[in-house]
C-alpha cells in the first residue's frame, strides 16, 4: 500500500551485528505489526504495536526487540543477529476491530 | 491462541476450472476472517474477508463462505485465470480492538492456474 514504506528494502549483512528495519505510515492506523516470512511457515508475527510505547510479543519474538515512539514509525531491531534471521520481513498496519491489514512491500534480509 | 489450519498446500488447476481452499480455526471467538494473495516477490494484498455475523460474501469470481459452527471458512474462485496463479493466505482474528488484536495466518496455498 502507497501509505506504507519499509525500509531498507534490502540488507546483507554479518552474523553478530545490530540490524534495524523500519516501517513508516502515514495511514495513522494506530496497529502496526513485524512478521517474517519462511518456505513453508507463512507469515509468523514477531512482534505489534497497540499504541504509541505499546508493544507486545508475537509467536517468534525471540531475539528481536521493537520500539514506536510515535504513531507513524515502528522499528524492528535485531541486537546481534543470527543466520536463522534470514528471512524477508513485512510490515503491516491496520485499524483494528475487524478491519484488515495492509502490508508494506518487504524487506529481504540475508543474514551470513 | 489462535491455530490456523490451511488446506491444501498446493493446488494446480486448469484455467477456467474452480479453485477451492478451506481453512479451520480453533478459536469460537474469532470473529474476522481476511484472505491475502500474494503474487511472486510482492507483498500479501486483501482480497476478501468475511466477518462472522455473514455467512457468504462474493466478489466478482471471489466468494468466501463461513460455518461457524464447524470453525470453517473457504475460499471459492470462480473461471481461473492465469493471473489468479498466486500464494493465498487466510487468517483469523478475535475482538474488537484492545490490546490484543492481531491476525494467525494459516501456512497459504501455492495456487497454480495452468492455460
């Protein structure tokens, strides 16, 4: 969706090193979400956001932390990443009460 | 929480043929259900969803229906074409906002639309 914009679209990077990915709104949706994306597990949600400084873990948070100090950004940190952190990472964001969420076009992230 | 289970994995079909993919869920309180395709290299887009006080809900060559009480929803494609050939995703979600409102995304199912 034109509202929403990851960044950076691509990374390669070494196994031990700080790694963060973006996710830029200007939908004002007040959910956003992290999930990765593997051959064979769908999409796993990592972590989301309810709120501005409200965050909660999702099924595969391990080794992954976030942060949202205002409603249009939510950060995806890796503190020292992993090969099995390879993956490609989609941002989404949404309204809530049954309404959908609308994803960002991706990050591929190769971790060696 | 939430356990999403989608069938089948792959499905290929010839164009014009129907296509049909089920999903269960586990949750009685999950009251939302969107479904997503997502083409080569792209990003997963909505295509549909249907909200569980509605039965069916159609779109052009797209229904999805929903029972409730076998906690089963599924897809319907209608006339195939060689652009429906895709990753589709459902998934399913609970309350009206809160804390705690997110999406469980079956695993998807690899369709492919054969001319």
């Amino acid at each position: 969706d034109a509202g929403i914009t990851q960044s950076p679209r691509h990374k390669v990077t070494e196994t031990g090193t700080p790694v963060t990915l973006r996710c830029h709104q200007t939908e004002n949706h007040r959910y956003m979400y992290w999930y990765r994306q593997d051959p064979g597990h769908g999409l796993r949600l990592i972590h989301y956001s309810y709120g501005v400084k409200d965050t909660d873990k999702g099924e595969v948070s391990d080794g992954y932390s976030v942060s949202r100090s205002k409603t249009e950004d939510f950060l995806l940190t890796l503190e020292s990443a992993t090969s099995s952190q390879t993956s490609v990472y989609f941002c989404a964001t949404g309204q809530g009460g049954g309404q959908p969420q609308h994803f960002g076009d991706g990050t591929r992230l190769s971790i060696l | 929480g939430e356990n999403v289970e989608q069938h089948p994995s792959t499905l290929s079909v010839q164009e014009g043929d129907s296509a049909v993919i089920k999903c269960t869920y586990s949750d009685s309180a999950s009251n939302y259900f969107p479904w997503y395709k997502q083409e080569l290299g792209k990003r997963p887009q909505l295509i549909i969803d249907i909200r569980s006080n509605v039965g069916e809900k159609k779109d052009q060559r797209i229904a999805v229906t929903l029972n409730k009480t076998a906690k089963h929803f599924s897809l319907h494609i209608t006339e195939t074409q060689p652009e429906d050939s895709a990753v589709y995703f459902c998934a399913a979600s609970m309350g009206s906002g809160g804390s705690n409102y997110k999406l469980t995304f079956g695993k998807g199912t690899l369709l492919t639309v054969n001319p």
